[in-house]
C-alpha cells in the first residue's frame, strides 16, 4: 500500500480543494493516521496555522450554524489583478495591505456547522500515556511557536446564524495589522477578567486536564450528536486574530453589538487555548482503546476471553477479600454496556451496588479498589458521595444563556465510562435542594441510563451509557440493578494492604494489556440468543411454580437472569447462551439472594 504520508505533511486547504474526493480517498487508505499530528498528544502551539492535524475527543456543545465566503474575489488596488479565493477550511482571508475584498459580485457564502469537542472525559493515565506514546512528534517541539509563523494581516470570514438573519448583506471583516503575538499574550491575560481558563475549556470533569478545540463541519451527513466520541482530521487555525478579545476594539457606534462580552470572548476563545479545527473527515468512535487498533475480529476475541478472564478472576477476589462471587459480578459489571433502546425500554444497564465494606478497618478501602479498576478500564471517574459533594457539584449540563452556551457537568459523559460512587464516605448532614437534585439526577442515570440537561425553561433527557458502581457499607440509598453484599474472608481482612502490593506485583503491563483489551472487546461482540432455549423457558415456569406469594417470581426476575446470563456468557467467550452458563447464572442468583436474606449490619 503506497504511503501518502509526506502529502499530508505539506498539504493546504487551497491544495485540497483541487481535488476533495481524491484526497479523501488517500486520508482513508493511509494505514497509520499516526504521523498527522494529534493534539491530544502534541502541543497546538508547535504546529502551524492551516496544518493537517487530528483532534479526538467527545462532543460537548453546539453552536449555531456559521456563515462564511465559500467564494470571493481580491481586487489589488497597486497592480489592478483580480484573484478569486475562498473562505472553506479557513477562518481568515489572508488580505495583504494593498488588496480589497469586491463585495458586489462573484460572492458565494456559505455556511458551517461549529462545535465544541473537548478530550474524552475520565480517560485513564495509562491510555492517555499510550495515546501520547503512539502520537507524540519530537520533531514538531524543534519548530518555533506558531504566533511568530503568521501572517501579519488577516480578515475574518464568519458571522453566526443569528447575524445573518438580522443583515444579509454584511460580512463581519476586520484588518488586523497589530503585532499580534505581544497583543494576544496582553489579552489572554486580561480575559480572566471576564471569564476563567476553566469557563473556557468547559470540560465535565473537574480538576482533571484537558484539551479543548473548535471543530467546524461541512458535511451534512455527520450526523453527530452531543456526547458522541469522535475522532476528527482537519486543517488547524490559530490565527491570534480569532480571538474573542480582539472584538472588544470595534467602535461600538459604527457596529452595534448585541452579544455580551463574556458570550463573544466564550465563542471565540484564544487559539492558544482553544484551537479551532476545519473538518476535512470526521469518524465516529466506538471505544477508545489504544491498544485496539486493527479490524475487530469477533472469533479472536472469543477464543481468547478465558484467558483474560482467569487473570481478572484472580486479581478482582484477591482485592475483593477473598470473596469469589463479587468478583463475579464485578466482571459482569465491567463489561457490561447497553446494548438495545426502544421506545421507553433500556437493555444491559448493569448498576452494580457492592455493599458490607470493611470500611472500619480500612476506611479508604473504596478508593483502593476504584485505584486498581481505572488501571482495567480506559475511562473512569471516582466520586465520593460526601453531603458537601452532592450539595455543590454540578452534576447536570445547564444552558447558560448569557453566555449562549451548554456549561457542561460531571454526568456528561461519553459512552462507556465507568462512575464509581463511593458512599462509604456519606457523613451526617443535610442535604439541600441541590444535594436532593443531585441524588434524583444520579437515580434516574441508574435506572434509565438517561441523564436531564437543565435548559432554564424546559429540561431534555439525553440518553447515555454509562456503568455505575456503588460502594457502599449497608444497602446503598441509591437503586442498583444488582446488590452484592461483601463476604470477606478472615485472613484476607488481617493482610488487605499487603494484598494490594501482591495485585499490583502480579498485574504485569503485559496481563494488564489482556485485560484491557478484553473489557473493551467483549463490549463490541454481536450477541445473539439462539432458537434452542427451551432450557430458559423450562426453568422459568418451575421456579414460578415453586415461588409463593412473599417472595413471587416476576417478569422481572426473568429479565434479571437472562441480562446477567448474556454476560456470563460473554466474559466466557460464548456469544450465545448455552445450557452451561445458565446453570452458572442461576447458581450466582441463588448465592446472591440467599446472601441478601442473611445479611447482617457491617461489623467490619
């Protein structure tokens, strides 16, 4: 396969539009993306305007469709020529001192799609590591930073939808003939006058550090939403110009200004810190594991799961004192995700309450076993369930009309990612109406994988996909699609430290990589439930037969079994259910319930 790698070392917007559908085809053929820089892993500063570069990440905000020229001509009024330039996969004109954009004919707008991506929320240390190790170009820090790399004047070619509606006609363009690299380090530092860095990057997750960028789409055919994971290839545009700052020197007498100017320095940030990003192709992810790269093989995958699962076995009843059965679950949980949506129904949320802690004996037991899991799973978010937690973190996304944007919140969250809820660390106190919203916000994430974003006047439910443990010392106060109460093992209560010395001793990076590959993999295996279960069917009648009216068995119950057996069978390579796994999902609900009568206060 011919290496085209070179060409898009070199590649500008005006050489791409030549002939989109034939680079296009190359960028697609390219075996290895990983030579086209990743900002994720590399510094914007470093790369120059109009680059080709990548960005990956999640959905966070859309914007109102932008108007920009697609087409326009140049008149120089020094030597009378006439050029013809365009607007598309660029924020500026590149207008010299002597030329004028004609205004009156040969002008062709068009408009844009333009939305905030900010990098993946909750991604683990060791895949961000891993991302950066495959990304990383030494040779890019050689480079002098791009401020100094552009050119002097510029013009800029957009208006929002709103503006456009209002006046057809004009076309917001500003000469900047300023030094614009000491302009925009005097501004950038003045903007936290008006909005903080954090504000401006608005990502979920908070005190955890991220990368956000602008990426404006031409194609209608996306189709992307909010929260999707995307991975996008685009031309790079840093011009210092495109700030937000910049707007604050226009003569408000002559260009009456309707947005405030926390919304204008919102929407157009610094470059520096927020790079805008021309969409040239835009693929939708389906996990983001770096150490799943080629074409997923289902017979592979299958074929291999025993051995990955033995590993994890091992490790999650080591941590979990000994306690086989948790681990069990625990396993389910993990590769656990929804599978099906239809109408009001969800299929394969698998909420997980872990209870009977020994948080007495150690009290941080809770975030030593979230420290060993994040080190399974690509993404992950610890949060403890203190009473000043719940009264003051901003749980939900709420439209910020000030600033006409979406202020993101903990539970926006890409798919896939694993939330441990630690309410071993609840302390009396009282919740207020916030703590109470809270709580409710985190209820209906369990039982309907569907989070409400708070837009003032209305709220909308946006569906997601997300895997919530709850560690708790009794029954949690919040729902769980299946409670597990801990039954530790004496001896392994007296030497838990040492335990998670051993663990992390025997979870070589290579069984690591196994079992990260595997969680991700069995996520994306097609299960099917074959024609012959009559096993299932069989079953199901007797033990309704033998059920009494204090403890009936119901449809639900059904719907229990079958949702665990489906993971069962999975995590042991099978992508149907067999007569086999459901006598081993049976045993399991059998020990769980028969636990659940039996349990006691925790003593631990």
């Amino acid at each position: 396969m011919s290496d085209f790698t070179h060409d898009f070392d070199t590649i500008s917007p005006e050489i791409w539009m030549l002939n989109e559908d034939v680079w296009k085809d190359r960028l697609l053929k390219l075996s290895n993306w990983s030579k086209i820089p990743l900002i994720n892993s590399n510094a914007s500063h470093n790369l120059s305007d109009g680059t080709l570069v990548r960005f990956r990440g999640m959905v966070q905000d859309m914007h109102n469709p932008e108007f920009y020229f697609e087409q326009f001509e140049v008149f120089n009024t020094k030597t009378n020529e006439i050029k013809s330039k365009t607007g598309k996969y660029t924020d500026t004109a590149n207008i010299q001192e002597n030329e004028k954009i004609n205004y009156t004919e040969n002008l062709k707008s068009a408009q844009r799609q333009t939305m905030v991506v900010v990098s993946l929320p909750g991604l683990n240390e060791w895949a961000q590591k891993m991302e950066d190790d495959q990304n990383h170009l030494k040779h890019l820090e050689q480079q002098p930073n791009t401020s100094r790399r552009l050119n002097s004047d510029s013009a800029k070619l957009k208006r929002s939808h709103d503006e456009s509606q209002q006046d057809p006609e004009a076309m917001e363009v500003e000469s900047e003939t300023v030094n614009k690299e000491r302009k925009t380090a005097e501004l950038l530092n003045e903007a936290s006058n008006v909005v903080s860095r954090e504000h401006l990057l608005n990502f979920p997750l908070p005190d955890v550090a991220s990368k956000t960028c602008i990426i404006k789409v031409y194609e209608d055919d996306e189709n992307l939403k909010i929260n999707d994971m995307i991975e996008v290839v685009g031309f790079l545009s840093v011009d210092p110009a495109l700030s937000g700052e910049f707007a604050s020197e226009k003569n408000s007498l002559l260009e009456p200004v309707s947005e405030t100017e926390a919304e204008i320095i919102t929407h157009n940030p610094p470059p520096s810190l927020v790079p805008r990003l021309h969409a040239v192709y835009v693929k939708k992810l389906d996990h983001c594991n770096p150490l799943i790269r080629d074409s997923f093989n289902q017979e592979t995958v299958l074929k291999d799961a025993n051995i990955a699962r033995d590993h994890l076995l091992k490790a999650l009843s080591e941590l979990l004192l000994g306690d086989k059965l948790a681990a069990e679950y625990l396993i389910c949980h993990l590769i656990a995700c929804v599978y099906l949506r239809q109408d009001t129904i969800t299929l394969g949320q698998f909420c997980l309450n872990i209870s009977n802690l020994p948080t007495k004996k150690y009290p941080n037991y809770g975030k030593q076993l979230y420290d060993i899991i994040k080190q399974f799973v690509t993404k992950s978010y610890y949060l403890p369930l203190t009473v000043e937690n719940m009264n003051t973190v901003a749980l939900l996304p709420k439209k910020d009309y000030d600033c006409n944007r979406l202020t993101s919140g903990i539970l926006q969250l890409s798919k896939h990612t694993h939330l441990v809820l630690d309410e071993t660390k609840m302390e009396q106190g009282r919740l207020d109406a916030t703590g109470v919203n809270n709580v409710t916000a985190l209820g209906n994430l369990i039982k309907q994988q569907k989070v409400e974003y708070d837009f003032k006047y209305y709220k909308m439910e946006f569906d997601s996909d997300i895997s919530v443990l709850v560690l708790s010392e009794g029954k949690s106060l919040l729902p769980s699609d299946y409670h597990v109460p801990l039954r530790p093992e004496e001896s392994s209560l007296e030497i838990f430290n040492a335990i998670v010395e051993a663990a992390t001793y025997y979870l070589k990076e290579d069984i690591m990589n196994i079992i990260r590959s595997y969680l991700t993999n069995l996520k994306l295996v097609k299960y099917s439930i074959s024609e012959d279960i009559q096993f299932v069917e069989d079953d199901f009648i007797e033990m309704r037969n033998n059920s009494d009216e204090e403890n009936p068995v119901t449809a639900d119950d059904l719907h229990r079994l079958l949702v665990l057996a489906r993971l069962v069978s999975l995590s042991r390579g099978n992508d149907t259910l067999n007569k086999e796994c459901w006598e081993i999902t049976k045993a399991m609900e059998k020990e769980r319930l028969q636990r659940l009568k039996n349990r006691v206060a925790p003593t631990l």
